[in-house]
C-alpha cells in the first residue's frame, strides 16, 4: 500500500501517518519525490484496510498495490529508477550502456586483452565469470579468486567497472569485494537465500531472468533484494528454454517493453545467452536497443575459437566493434545515446 501525501503535507502530517503504519505492526518507508511524498506500506501480502488514513490531514490518497510485487512496481514508484553502478555508468535513464567482456575469466592475458579491446570499441563496464555454474560438473568452473583478482587488475589498467557472477551466499561477501555490480545468474534466480544476502549487502546487482521464469517470478526475486533495503537492481533478459533448438535460447524480446511497463527497475539485453550463437548476436543487439533495453551485454573474447566457455557464442573484438558502431545509429533513430 502506498500512501501520498498532498504537496501541503508538513512533516508531521508525514510522521502521523508512520506512525498509524508502525502501529499496525508494518514498516513505513517515506519516499520523498520532486512534487510530493509518498510512504510505503511494507511488509503485508494482503490488503491493509487504509480507509483510515484518507482523512488524515496531509494525506492526498491511498493506492492499493495491487501486483504480488510491491517495491518493484510501477504503481509503487513512476520514475524510472537509475542505477549507477560506478561514476558515470548509469541504467535507466537516456543513455544506454554496453556492458562487455568474455563468459569467463581464464587468465591475465585474456582478461586483460578482453578488457581494453571492449573498452576501445566503447563498452562502459567489463563482464567475466570467475565462479561459473556450469550445467556439467566436469566443465570449466573458474578460477575462483584468483579471477577477482584480476578483474581487478584489468579494472585497474581501463578504468571499466566490474560486473561479475556471485553464485552462492558463503561466496557473495568475496564476489562484492570485487565487483561494482554483482551479478546472480539466470540458475539463481530463484535462489532466495543468495537474493537476501545480495540485498543486504547493498552493492546494485545484475539479475539475470531464470531460462524457464515468467516476468512475475523475475519481478517478485527482484522484490526479496529491495525488500532488504537495496533498491539498486538491474534486470536482465537472457533467453528462454524452448522447444526450438536451432538457437540456445528463446530471447524474449516483448520482455523489455512488458518489464518496463510493470516496474521503475532497468531492464538490459544479453543477446549472447539470448541466441547462443555469434552470427546471431549482432541482429539481437539491435533488435534490443531498438526495442528499448536499458543496456545491452554481450560477450566478447580475444580468440573465441579457443574460450574455456561460451566460444560459440562470444564476439571477436573486431565485430565487437562493428557492433557498437550499429547500436549507436540505432539508439539515437529512439533518442537516446549508447553511454560513452
Ligand atoms: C553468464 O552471464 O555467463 C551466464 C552464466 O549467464 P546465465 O546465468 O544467463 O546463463
Ligand atoms: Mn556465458
């Protein structure tokens, strides 16, 4: 439930209705906006009868958040929000970051090479797995903290923040020691101990859509990390397991404007995952921009012919290049502007 107050309101017309909140036994959040403030209801899953507090003085009406996701929502907060997940490098607003990189992090010249090649071509945060979920146990798992280490280092050397996977909840404190944004892959979606400590942890996450999850169950694992206070969440549309095997993945293109529709939250493209296959990465990219992802990440490695995962899918920094050259005519035919 959302309670907004008149522009009149004085803060103890604010406090008042805190107050009645509390004493029901729920959490108020006041959200001061640029006309008014509005305060949250937290903490109920039914229907709080609020017909109390339209006649308190200040307070201009009272909405029933009427989705399962309350904080996430559109009902529960207009204005887009902006994540910025280092100086500069923002989600949600105009402009459109490219975040770039290989699937995993295999050594220091990979790495390294990876990141000034994406950043070169205009990439404006470096991607890289260093804990991996593989579906096979004998697979390439990564290299653990040595590959936080040297994110690190290749953050150091190009400037690029860093967005990387954190797979369990023993493991996030280590991932966030690293990362500016911590990514929870799309098999963790719902894996909801891993959302909380995420949330509590505070740093903005990248939450990937789980590959057989409707846009509820995306918006509601969205809901337990704001429930915990960290309102910094980018969503991400990753493909869909279908019937059809020609590509990886089903990339749910209609996710982007359908999210945006339901929640303030940005939401990106990962054409990689989306398609699972290189020559299809390029025409996804666009379809996204021009569909109005809020970002776009793609995977890109120096020699794809020989990554450790994900080669068949992974950009060559030359049409890398090329790519981000298109997302720009593309953007700006929408008006808006791939971040530079
Ligand atoms: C990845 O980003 O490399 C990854 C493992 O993605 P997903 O969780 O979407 O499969
Ligand atoms: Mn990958």
């Amino acid at each position: 439930m959302l309670v907004v107050m008149k522009q009149t309101a004085t803060p103890a017309d604010i406090e008042r209705v805190c107050e009645w909140i509390k004493e029901k036994g729920y959490t108020a959040q006041p959200m001061p906006g640029a006309q008014r403030t509005a305060i949250g209801l937290i903490g109920n899953d039914g229907r709080v009868d609020g017909s109390p507090l339209e006649d308190m003085p200040g307070v201009a009406e009272v909405i029933y958040v009427t989705n399962p996701y309350k904080q996430v929502s559109r009902e529960w907060k207009q204005e887009n929000t902006i994540v910025e997940i280092a100086p500069g490098v923002r989600f949600g607003g105009t402009e459109v970051p490219i975040i770039a990189g290989p699937c995993s992090v295999e050594s220091e010249s990979q790495i390294l090479a990876a990141a000034h090649a994406v950043k070169k071509a205009g990439a404006v945060a470096l991607r890289g797995g260093a804990f991996k979920p593989r579906s096979s146990p004998y697979s390439f798992q990564g290299m653990g903290e040595q590959g936080l280490k040297l994110l690190a280092l290749a953050k150091r050397e190009t400037g690029l923040p860093i967005v990387t996977e954190a797979m369990d909840e023993a493991g996030a404190e280590l991932v966030a020691k690293y990362a500016d944004c911590l990514q929870i892959g799309a098999r963790n979606m719902q894996n909801y101990s891993l959302l909380k400590a995420v949330g509590k942890i505070g740093k903005p996450v990248l939450l990937k859509r789980g590959m057989a999850a409707t846009i509820q169950d995306l918006l509601l694992s969205a809901e337990y990390i704001l429930a915990e206070g960290n309102s910094q969440v980018i969503l991400c549309e990753r493909g869909l397991r279908s019937f059809d095997t020609t590509s990886r993945n089903l990339f749910d293109l209609t996710a982007i404007p359908v999210v945006q529709s339901l929640s303030h939250l940005p939401i990106v493209a990962d054409p990689s995952h989306g398609t699972g296959r290189r020559d299809k990465v390029l025409a996804m990219s666009r379809a996204a921009v021009a569909a109005g992802a809020d970002g776009v990440m793609i995977e890109v490695h120096p020699h794809p012919e020989k990554a450790m995962s994900d080669g068949a899918q992974s950009l060559t920094p030359v049409q890398f290049t090329d790519a981000v050259l298109q997302l720009r005519r593309i953007a700006a035919a929408i008006d808006r502007s791939i971040a530079s």
